[in-house]
C-alpha cells in the first residue's frame, strides 16, 4: 500500500507505506497540520504505524513525528547527523528497516543539510530535499554543502537503475513524480554539470530564507513537539528506560539533560535577574519560541530561539563580547539552562539562567 499527500502550505509531499500482509506501515514526513488525516488513514485501513521517518530536520514546516509517536506509539528516526533530539531510532546510511515483509532502506544524501537521508522501498525513491523533480535542494544555511551534494546525487541516487521513481520532499510546479533517468538527464542543475558548476550555481540562487525556519528548525530539532510535549516526551523516556533497566537488575536511569545542565551553570531568581537588569551592562536573551515571545516577553529582551542559538549567535551584535554578562529566560527554566550550557561550550563567561523562567518571573 502507498499514498502520496500534499500539504499545499508548504509544499511538502508526505509518504505512507505499508505492508498488506502484517498492516505495519510507515510515514515520511509526515506534517503536524495533517495529524487528524494521517491517524484517519490509519484507522480506516486498519494500520499500526510502526516509523515516522524524516528525511532531514525541517526549515520549511513542523514535522508530526513527535504526535503521531504519542497517538500511536510509532518510532521516529532521524539521521544521527540531523542533530535532533528525543528521537527513537537515530538512522545511519544503509539501515534497513523492515514493515512485515517490506524493506525500506535508508541512504545518505547529505548536503542540503549534513543529516539529509533518502529512503528506497521497491522501485521508489523518497528523495527528501536532496533531489527535486527537475531540481535540488539549497544549500545556504543549516550546515549546507553544495559539493557534498552533488556528491550524494550524482554518486549515490544517480547510480540507481534509471526506471527508479523519485517522490521528492516538495514541488513547487505541481508534478508528482520522475526518475532517475529522467532527472539524470534533464534535471537543469544536474545534468551534463561538473562539480564546480553545481557549486557555481548552488552558491548564486540567492533566494530567501524559509519563512517558518526560525520556527520550524527548533520544533523539529524536538521531533515537532513544544515544551510541555518534549518533558512529557522525556519523562516517558525515562520511565520506559527505568522500566528496561529494572527488568536487566539494575538501577535507576540518572537525572535528565535539563537537570545536568543545571549543575554546570549559574541560576538566579527573579528577584536577583531584576537588580542586575537595573544595574545594566548585561544582555537578556529570550530563548523561547516566536509565538510565545509575542504573547508576552520581559521589557527589553532580545528573541534567540534556542534551535536557532548556535547559528545565530556569531551574528548578534549583543553578544560579540565573550566575557559580558549575559542572561537567558525561557517559560520556565528547562531551555534557558540547556542555552546556558551551550554559550559556555561556545566560551561565554559569565553566562546566567532565570530560574523558574517567565512564569517565575511573572509570579514574582
């Protein structure tokens, strides 16, 4: 069984497979608007949805892996080279996974981003956004490598038999489908194109960035989920791992990410984040979401979602000087001491968390 669906916001072709025989099946990137649609397939052709699989960490839509695992149970995976977080099964090149009878395998195709994988089931070819009908992925943000792209599709899809179908992860010019012969010989980047032209071509596209990236990157880092899903995510981890390891004889699992990253920081509380704000000299970074900074932020703050920390923190004029005070604040406390880490990892040394984040502050 196969189904090929469109999400016309985005752009974005989502993928369901299945097995006729056991009823398992899969989805590949799957698009968190279209949860009810994709749980209503499932049940109407009986389905348990074992993968949710991502082709990369998304800039352009919020992926529905986290929901769908929470509605279904389902495994997500993600390339162990996508820097995602709370990921079941962290994908590397060649994995073979199974639904009843059927194999789909995963292949690396790094270069729009360094964790970009394209899957093969049967004669298809789930392409992500590494190679587009007629097209390619961009390369100019996320880690993108026009060369090592150009690598992956000329060496590694372009090498497959040419009546192989490529499903692409979008398609701005309405077509559903081509091949491998088709775009090996037409495809206007690719074909009859040295390596250096592709990277003279790739690097002049000049195109705007994704409109949703500052918001989708963070979310998908996370498998789609906000906060209060992540922590419920995370706690169903631990239960589940508690569970494992009381059944092998052994012990507890350990405190959780956020609880280690607040033993190598400096917490302050409200009152305390108050009179250093009053005194000045130091930068306030709110490391929540966009829509949560506009539904309320500290006066003055400066909006760096913590998805996006990494990237942007080399641009933002704020925090050129490694040794200012700098002091971050999320809903309540988890991601501003996960940022916290980060800066110092980055060499930041007077770095502060707002214990009890916005809330705390609000109560206070």
């Amino acid at each position: 069984m196969f189904k090929q669906l469109f999400d016309p916001a985005t752009w974005t072709y989502t993928y369901l497979i299945a097995d006729d025989v056991s009823k398992e099946a899969a989805f590949i990137d799957p698009v968190n608007t279209h949860l009810d649609t994709y749980l209503n397939l499932l049940k109407e052709h009986g389905l348990t949805l074992v993968y949710s699989f991502e082709t990369h960490v998304h800039a352009d839509h919020i992926t529905a892996s986290g929901l769908l695992r929470q509605h279904t149970g389902a495994k997500t995976g993600v390339s162990k080279l996508g820097g995602a977080q709370l990921v079941d099964v962290e994908m590397s090149d060649g994995d073979v996974f199974m639904l009843g009878g059927e194999k789909i395998k995963a292949i690396a195709t790094p270069g729009h981003t360094p964790g970009c994988t394209s899957f093969l089931w049967k004669d298809r070819l789930f392409s992500g956004d590494s190679l587009f009908i007629g097209g390619c992925g961009r390369t100019d943000f996320q880690g993108g490598d026009a060369g090592a792209l150009y690598d992956a599709i000329t060496q590694r899809l372009f090498t497959l038999p040419g009546e192989t179908l490529v499903y692409p992860g979008h398609d701005y010019q309405q077509h559903w489908v081509s091949n491998i012969e088709q775009e090996r010989s037409t495809n206007p980047r690719l074909a009859n194109k040295t390596r250096e032209q592709f990277i003279e071509i790739m690097n002049n596209l000049n195109l705007p960035k994704p409109r949703l990236i500052d918001e989708a990157v963070p979310a998908n880092r996370y498998c789609g989920l906000d906060e209060d899903e992540r922590v419920q995510a995370v706690e169903r981890k631990q239960s589940d791992a508690g569970v494992f390891c009381m059944m092998q004889g052994g012990g507890s699992t350990g405190p959780d990410l956020v609880t280690l990253a607040k033993q190598t920081i400096t917490e302050v509380n409200a009152d305390m984040a108050r009179n250093l704000l009053k005194e000045g000299g130091i930068a306030l970074i709110d490391v929540r979401e966009e829509s949560e900074f506009a539904a309320g932020h500290i006066d003055n703050a400066l909006l760096i979602p913590r998805g996006t920390l990494e990237f942007k923190v080399a641009t933002v004029p704020e925090l050129s000087d490694k040794s200012k005070a700098v002091l971050l604040y999320c809903r309540t406390g988890g991601r501003s001491a996960l940022a916290a880490q980060t800066l110092q990892t980055l060499g930041y040394t007077n770095v502060l968390s707002l214990a009890g984040g916005f809330e705390g502050w609000n109560k206070a």
